[in-house]
C-alpha cells in the first residue's frame, strides 16, 4: 500500500505541474478616447445686477431680456444654478448638473 500512496502523489504532482500557470491580467487603461473629460458649466443667462438686504439676509438682483429675479443664498435659478454664496464683489453660483461652481461679479454701470 506504501507504494500507492507514493504512486498517487507522484501522479497528482505531475498533473499540477502539467497545468498552465494562471497569469493576472494588467488592468485596462483607458485610452484617450475613453477618458471623460467633465462637461463645461454653460453661461449664466443673468446679469447680477447688485445687493441688497432683506430683513438681515443678502439678496441679490439678476436680470435678463425676460426677468428680474431677486433671490437669496440656498435659491434656484432655473432649476439649473443653486447660490452659494452672496459676498461683496459678487455671487458664487453652483452648476446643479456638473458641480461646478461659477462666480458672478456685479456688473459695472
């Protein structure tokens, strides 16, 4: 019986050894085309006319062609652009699809 066992584990050790050893596989770069570049914000359609305070909160005046809007920090324009913040010089605006965050300056009279 000795030798069986002996012969069994020699016959189970050349068929290992007769396996193709496993390779790992690189992984895949992205190429050029594959990469995604992030979308550019589009324009604001708004002037940002000024500031005001209403009842101890900014407020600040936009304008286009169409409408005059007077909105404040945390508020939607056009349910594209959230303000996020109202300062001296400006606004800053967040892109709601991209992230994105844009500042907008008081335009000179």
């Amino acid at each position: 019986m000795a030798r069986q066992s002996w012969g069994l584990a020699a016959e189970s050790s050349a068929a290992e050894a007769a396996e193709p050893a496993v390779t790992l596989a690189a992984p895949k770069r992205a190429t050029d085309s594959e990469v995604q570049v992030p979308v550019a914000a589009p324009p604001v359609a708004y002037q940002l006319l000024g500031r005001m305070d209403e009842a101890g909160r900014p407020r600040i005046v936009l304008s286009n062609a169409q409408r005059t809007l007077v909105l404040g920090v945390g508020e939607l324009i056009d349910q594209q652009w959230r303000i996020e913040a109202i300062g001296p010089t400006g606004a800053q605006l967040l892109w709601l699809s991209g992230g994105q965050k844009q500042n907008l300056a008081y335009s000179s009279p």
